[in-house]
C-alpha cells in the first residue's frame, strides 16, 4: 500500500506530539521522503 500525503501529515503531527507549524511539519515531512526516495534508489541500484 502506498503512503498518502496526508498518511504523512498524521506521522509528522505524531512526531511532533500533535501540534507544529505547517513549515516543521513540511521540513520534517521532506525529509523522511528525501531518506526513503534514497533507500529506494540504492535498491535500484543494487538490482541493476
């Protein structure tokens, strides 16, 4: 299953224990996809 946006909003509020200002939940939210688009191309990589 695929993850949402909003599926990462929730994870983020959650982080910041319900309540952040939309730049935090932003930042946090790009950087928890910028670490698993990384993952993901490593793996590619490997496969090749």
């Amino acid at each position: 299953m695929d993850t949402t946006w909003k599926d990462e909003l929730v994870r983020g509020l959650q982080h910041f224990g319900g309540e952040a200002h939309r730049k935090e939940l932003f930042d946090y939210i790009g950087k928890l996809l910028q670490k698993i688009l990384q993952r993901n191309l490593l793996e590619l990589c490997r496969k090749s």
